[in-house]
C-alpha cells in the first residue's frame, strides 16, 4: 500500500492509523500547489480531486477521502479495535465521524484561507467553538472520544487540533482539549507518523 500525504493535513489520520495496525506502506509526499509527489509523480493521475490523502492498493486500486481510508484499513484488521464489530456502535461512531469532518474540521480548515474577511471569521470561530463545546461535553472524563478506546476518531482529532496554532485559533478555552491532545500525541503511533512527516 502507499498513502499519498502532505505533512499535517487531514492525511496524518490514516498515517496514524497505518502506524497503529503495524501493516507495511509506503509514503509519497504531495506538494499540493503543484499537485505533484516529491519524486516528481504527477498526482492528478492517482487522484484527480488533487488533495490528500490517497491510498493505493498493490493492485493499483485507489481509495480517497481520510474517514473512509482509516474505516478501510481498520476493518482489515477488526481485532486491533479501532473499530467497532458491533453494527450498532460502527453507525455511531459513523455519525461522530461525518461530524468531526463536517463541524469541526470543515470551519478549522477555513480559516487557512488568507481571504477570509474578518467578519466571517468571527461567525466561523463562534460556530467552531459552538461544536467543540458539545465534543467536549460529550468527550467528559473520558480518556478517548468514542466508547472510551482509542479508535480511527482519535487519530482524526488529533489531527485537526493541530491546525489550531497553524490558523491561530486559541483552544485555551477548553483545557480538557490540551490533555486530550498531549495523551493521543504520547502513543507510540502518533509519534512515529509525526517523525515520518517531519512534524517532529
């Protein structure tokens, strides 16, 4: 398998997934101006969304957007626990991950853009800040967001938190955050990826 990455974009949730089943990859680095790998490989042509990540199978199939990346590879290797087996508890944890993707890393990921007149935002940091609220609320003395496990979420979060400082958007508020972060940067995984992309 090879993931397709950009160090610190959305791609570090299925390299850290990678990391955590221990399964055998390869990495190409996506410079995203160009659309083109580090080695020169043009990415349009594995990917014609243009953006990360990309996972492409041995026999060459390819598979995009990271949820359904880090669902596929979790699913591949069910007793490792990053996903439920439990039909029930894999649709809940669906639903907090099509949230992570569209409440709180869709209004994070906007405010990379340097247009963004001040007015929207401010409507996009009350509406971020909004959603963590309830994460954080739902997240409580729990050690991991879902089931209290670390899971395919975890490595997702983790991720988009790290855009935080990037788009100085002050996380302060909500200190349960900060051992979150810290106890999801600690595992042995994360810090592997972290080092493969440079991040450390």
């Amino acid at each position: 398998m090879k993931l397709y990455f950009t160090p610190g974009a959305c791609s570090l949730a299925p390299h850290i997934v990678l990391q955590e089943l221990g399964f055998p990859f390869e990495l190409a680095q996506v410079d995203i101006p160009t659309r083109k790998t580090i080695s020169g490989e043009d990415y349009l042509q594995v990917n014609s969304k243009g953006y990360v990540p990309a996972l492409q199978m041995d026999d060459g199939t390819v598979l995009t957007e990271g949820i359904v990346i880090s669902q596929f590879l979790a699913e591949m290797k069910p007793e490792a626990g990053l996903v439920p087996t439990d039909s029930m508890a894999r649709y809940q944890l669906q639903s907090l991950l099509v949230y992570l993707s569209t409440e709180i890393h869709k209004p994070m990921g906007a405010m990379f853009n340097p247009n963004l007149v001040a007015d929207a935002r401010v409507a996009t940091e009350a509406q971020l800040s909004k959603r963590l609220d309830w994460l954080v609320n739902e997240l409580g003395e729990q050690q991991y967001l879902f089931n209290n496990r670390f899971s395919i979420a975890d490595a997702y979060f983790f991720t988009i938190l790290g855009w935080a400082g990037m788009v100085k958007f002050d996380l302060s508020r909500w200190p349960t955050l900060e051992g979150y972060r810290l106890r999801i940067a600690g595992r042995p995984a994360v810090q592997a990826a972290m080092k493969q992309e440079g991040l450390i």
